[in-house]
C-alpha cells in the first residue's frame, strides 16, 4: 500500500522544509534557500500549525452539520440499515478526501484532511462496531485495520498511535480471555512482542524504501518503548492486576513475582538511558527521562507519599542540579552531544514558553473576597500541570 | 530521508562542500542536540523546587525548621538575583540574548522564590494584612519590572495574570472549569474593561518601540480576557446585543493582529467567539426550532469559512 500523496510533491516539501531550518540555524544564506525554494516546487496546500487547527474545527462542524443531516434523513430506515450506512459513509468519506481534497485541491495535512480523515475512520469503526455488538476482538480488529490504513496511507501520526495502540490492546486481550497462565505472563507478552516490534522498527526506518514514514515509524518506536517500560512496571503491573484480575492484595502484601516486577522499574529506565546516551539514540533519550520520572513515582507511591512537599523540593534541587552540571558539561560538544539548538522545532517558540509558564507556576491566585485565615496566596500551587 | 537531502543538495550546487560538511554532522545524528531536554529539565527543576519549598514552609510555620528553610530561601533568592544582575546586560528596549543558557531560568527561579518569601511574610508579619489585593498588585509590579529589566516573556505573563488576579480575574483554564471565572456578578464587565486598557497600553509601548516581541504576550491575554469576559456577557444579562457588538469589535481587532503580527492564534480566538456570538444571535432570532436549519447552517458557516481560509492562502502565511 502506498502514500495518497504525490511523491515529487512530498518530497519537495521535505526539502524545504529543511532548507528552511538550515537557514533559520544560520547555515545557509537566504539566496540560498530561495534557490532551493523555487528548485524544488511543492503544490500542496499544507498551511502552518495554527492555521491547521482552526481548519480542522471548522472541519469538524461542518461534517457534523453534514452527518446530522444524513442522519435526519436515514433516520427511519431502521437500525440495521443504519449500521451498513455508517460504513458506507465512512468510506464515502474516505473517498471523497482522497478525489476532493488530495487529488484535485492538493490539500497535505491541512487540517482539513485530518478531521475528514479521523471523522472516516470513526464512522467506519462505529459501523462495524455496531454491526458486531461491540464486540471487542471485532472492535480491536477492524480499529487495528482502518486506523493502520489511515497511517499509512494518508501518514497521519495520530492513528499510527492509535493502531499501535489497538494492537497492544489486542494482545492484552487474547492472553486475558485464555485466563490461566496467560493471564499471569500478560506482562512478559507485551514487553516482549513491543520489544521485536522496536527491533523492527529500527531495521524498517533504516530502509530507503520507507523514507515517507519516517515519522510514523518514530512514533511507533516511542510507543514500543513505552509499552515495553510500562508492562514491566511494578505500579502498573499491581494496579491492573487488582482492577482486573480480582487480585487481592492486603495492606503491606506483596503480589505474586513483585522482585520481577521492582527490578525491571529500576533496570529498564536505566537500560534506556544507557543506550540512549552510547547510541546518540535521542528517542531512547527521552523515553528514559519519563520512564525514570515515573519510576520515582511508582517508590514514591508505595513506600512514603507523606512529605510531598519535602520529595518535591528534593526532586526540584536534584533536577535543578543535573540540568546545570549538564548545561556545563555540554559547552562544547562531547560524545556528540551538544546543548546548543540546531535544528529549530515548532514547539520552541519563546511565546509558547511564556504562555506554559503562565499556566504552570504561580500568578494564578485569585485575591479572596473574604477575608479567611489562609494566606491565600502562596507561589506555585501548580504542580499539577504536567510539562 | 532528511540523511540524503545534504548530499543531494551539494550535487546540484545548491550548498557549499562547507555547509554541506556542517549541516551533515547534525542531520545524520553524528551530533545530537539536547537542547529540548535540558530545558525541560530546568524548567521542570524550577518548577517543583519553587512548588516545593512554597509548601514547604506554609505547612511548618511556627516549628523551628522553618526559620532555618526561610533564611535558606532568603538566601537562595538573594543569589539568583546576585547571579542574574552580574551576569545581565544593560537594559535595552530591544530584544535581549540571554548571556547564559540557563539565565532565563535562573531569573525565574529567583522571581518565583520571591513571592515565596513574600507570601511567607506577609503571613507572618501581616504586612498587608488589611488589604490582601496589594500584595497582588506588589507581586505584579515587581514580576513586570523583572520581565522588562532582564527581557522575560515568561514573567512578563506571570505579571499579567497577577495583575489581572488584582481585579479577581482568574486567568486560568482550571477555574474556567469548575465555573469560578463568573463567580461575581459583574466580573465579566471588569474583564472587558481590564483587558481593553492593557490592550490600549500595550499598543502604546509597541508604538513607542518598547520591547515590541512583548506585544505578543499581552494582547494574547487581553484578547483571552475580553472574549471570555463578552461570551459570559451574552449568556448571562439582558444586554445581550451589546455585548455581541463587543465581540465582534473585538474580533476585527484580532483579526488586525493576526495580520499585523503573524500570528494566526488571534484567528483561533476570532473564530471561535464570532461562531459563538453569531450562532447565539441566530438562537435567538431565525433558528430556534428547525434541528435542520442548524445543520445547514453548520455546513454553511464553516464551509465558507474555510473556503475562505483556504483561497486566501497568501494572506496567512507565516513569515519565515
């Protein structure tokens, strides 16, 4: 299966979107990168972030206005009847954003695109959900297929994930309906299959032949490795083991393997960075950081949550710490890492920053009408937006 | 794919054999920038020390540790600022370039545990005890002295959101969840009002070529303020003519701006509350059975709209 998309098209885009970086870096001059410009001439339509996000709502209540229609109209057919229509709908829509919009309007993630596309997806997933009685393998199954077919097809990153994740839900699934031993090894099953997965990844990425996907190959790599860190993971493990598999655990009890289950919390995260920092490997890099974050939480949680204030402002000076031995460290370059910035990435934009920091950290404290015997104002009450 | 672009781009001249030899380096992962990670770090360091420390000395308040952890506070705060006036240079009403990586972050750090320190003794000391609001409006001022003397867009939005606080405006997406935006009768009247005359200023100050990159930070809260405040309007009085010829003023406004400073999330804001305000202007007048009349309409508006979008590309570009 191949890209919607015209191939001289795309490629030209790459370029230029990365000729555009160079020279925003400094490495190359402005005749330069207008030269390439006019060299390699992209037709799509591929607007920039925000513009994208207000097509895609527009999108989305237009479509909504032309389903409720539909709707209206089919209304009385009967329900089997509807559940067919949905599918067929749904690939109408399907159809319909590849002759419209990719083929005649050149429209390239556009956000026009995407919410068609997501709104196909869904309709067709819905359809056949509906025709199953929602059953969950089927609903797995045909969220596995539709959404590895919008990835692939249109390379779209949000259903790539969405299709890994159906995937790992499948697996999840087929051990714990076998019960047994099955359900024991879930944990082993999953960070075993996420962990070839990963391997395959790596080897496909490597491949010219798949250049186009390279970023919805590293979307599935980030996720593997997730995946493969959170099946070992002790909270994770024991939480789930509770909720779903009536495992009773008193106060102070350990389930089943807990050793198992402590050291890969421990190892994996480590595993991760080690790689990470010997293979330059920045994926790795970034999913240790989390994965060590979590970690933390996870011994937290189970041994000592009493003094959160002491744990954050530890955790805050140890953090604070490192960064600035870091920062140091990497002056100059060393083992080919580097602190400077060199390729510049849509999410680093300074008024970005700002607005994060805004919604973050402290500044938020409305003054109270009435006066009560709380300060009322202390900075940093915010540590409970993720970054 | 972005490993053979270098390569090809040297085979047709379009680079030099040097920039080629640099730009390969970093685009086939020779050299990995960190640059993303370390400053999540920092600011992620900042954020729970500062968080930390706050709450740290308000729950031991009384007990011996604490006059310990606030003299250490003290100090702590005391050498950021040491730090940061050493290293800063002079004030200029132009953007600056951070003289260290981590300066900004240590200005932040230092201003944050700043008001840590003052909260801790305004409750100890009463200093503001009878009015709780000036210690805001004290916060405020000197979060936007700190913004403008060492070029911090970051506590530039910190002083705009204590300075809005002042006027109990809460710029905040939890407490527009839970509902207590509106908690006093008026408050949307005194948003409209708060973020008109910061707006007004802060026009003023990019006439006068003062710190312009900061134009952004303010009319990006003013423009949140106002439409908020205007929506709660509609929905709540009887004057709900009047605060719909509010929004769509306002959305002109936006809509100049987005032009102006290209930046098209001036456009998000527009869209949104003129759909907003047209569609409870259609609610209340023509379409206010006909389920199907509201589809249409649906269809309609937003078709047009990106009809629109999409046939005047150039007009929203982005400048590169």
């Amino acid at each position: 299966m191949n890209f919607a998309y015209k191939e001289t098209d795309l490629y030209n885009l790459v370029v230029i979107k990365e000729t555009k970086r160079w020279f925003k870096q400094g490495f190359i001059t402005e005749a330069q990168q207008i030269a390439v410009h006019s060299a390699y001439p992209s037709a799509f339509y591929h607007p920039n972030l925000i513009i994208r996000i207000l097509l895609f709502i527009a999108t989305l209540l237009a479509l909504s206005g032309v389903s409720g229609i539909l709707g209206l109209l089919f209304a009385s057919t009967g329900e089997d009847v509807i559940k067919v229509l949905c599918v067929i709908y749904g690939i109408a829509s399907f159809y319909f954003l590849k002759k419209i919009f990719i083929e005649n309007n050149k429209h390239y993630k556009s956000g026009v695109t995407e919410a068609l596309l997501y709104h196909a997806c869904g309709f067709v997933i819905g359809g056949v959900a509906l025709m199953t009685d929602f059953n969950m393998y089927a609903l797995l199954l045909v969220c596995l297929v539709v959404f590895s077919f919008a990835a692939i097809r249109y390379l779209d990153l949000i259903t790539t994930l969405a299709a890994t994740c159906s995937f790992a839900g499948i697996l999840f699934y087929a051990c714990y309906d076998t019960g047994g031993l099955f359900r024991q090894i879930i944990p082993f099953v999953i960070m075993i299959s996420f962990l070839i997965v990963y391997v395959l990844v790596k080897r496909i990425k490597k491949k010219l032949k798949y250049k186009f996907w390279i970023n919805n190959l590293m979307v599935i790599e980030s996720l593997s490795l997730l995946l493969v860190y959170a099946a070992g993971n002790y909270f994770v493990v024991r939480e789930l083991s509770v909720d779903m598999m009536n495992l009773r655990l008193e106060d102070g009890q350990e389930m089943p393997f807990a050793f198992l289950f402590y050291g890969f919390t421990v190892i994996t995260p480590i595993a991760f960075l080690f790689f990470g920092i010997r293979n330059k490997d920045i994926i790795l890099l970034r999913v240790s950081l989390v994965a060590i974050a979590f970690s933390v939480f996870t011994f937290k949680y189970y041994y000592g949550f009493g003094h959160p204030e002491i744990t954050l402002t530890i955790a805050g000076a140890v953090l604070l710490g490192i960064s600035i031995l870091l920062f140091n460290y990497l002056k100059t370059v060393r083992h080919g890492f580097t602190r400077e910035n060199h390729l510049a990435e849509k999410w680093g934009s300074l008024n970005l920053q700002a607005f994060i920091v805004s919604q973050t950290l402290g500044g938020n404290q409305v003054v109270p009408k009435i006066e009560t015997g709380e300060g009322g104002k202390f900075g940093g009450g915010g540590s409970t937006d993720s970054f | 794919m972005t490993e053979e672009i270098p390569r090809k781009l040297l085979d047709h001249g379009f680079i030099s054999e040097d920039q080629y030899s640099k730009i390969h380096l970093i685009s086939s992962g020779k050299i990995v920038s960190v640059f993303y990670e370390l400053r999540s770090l920092f600011y992620l360091g900042v954020l729970l020390f500062t968080s930390g420390a706050g709450i740290l000395i308000y729950k031991n308040i009384g007990e011996f540790g604490h006059v310990i952890s606030i003299i250490v506070l003290i100090l702590l705060t005391i050498a950021c600022f040491w730090y940061v006036y050493k290293k800063a240079p002079a004030y200029s009403n132009s953007s600056v370039i951070s003289p260290t990586p981590y300066f900004d972050y240590i200005v932040l750090l230092g201003a944050l545990l700043f008001i840590s320190v003052q909260g801790y003794l305004q409750f100890q000391f009463g200093i503001f005890n009878e009015n709780l609001g000036l210690s805001t409006l004290v916060t405020s001022a000197f979060f936007f002295y700190v913004a403008y003397r060492f070029d911090h867009a970051g506590i530039l939005s910190l002083a705009i959101t204590a300075l809005a606080s002042f006027w109990s405006i809460s710029i905040s997406p939890q407490k527009w969840y839970s509902g207590n935006f509106l908690s006093s009768s008026n408050l949307h009247n005194t948003a409209i009002v708060f973020s008109t005359v910061v707006a007004v200023v802060s026009l003023g100050l990019d006439k006068k070529a003062i710190k312009t990159h900061f134009t952004f930070t303010y009319l990006n809260f003013c423009s949140l303020i106002f439409f908020i405040g205007a929506i709660a309007g509609l929905f709540i009085g009887n004057l709900w003519g009047v605060y719909l010829l509010l929004i769509y003023s306002g959305c002109v406004f936006t809509f100049y701006v987005a032009r102006w400073k290209k930046s098209f999330l001036f456009l998000i804001y527009a869209f949104i509350s003129a759909y907003i305000g047209t569609t409870y202007l259609l609610a209340r007048t023509v379409l206010s059975e006909a389920i199907e009349l509201w589809f249409l309409y649906s269809i309609v508006s937003c078709g047009g709209f990106i009809y629109f979008i999409v046939s005047f590309k150039n007009y929203f570009k982005q400048k590169s």
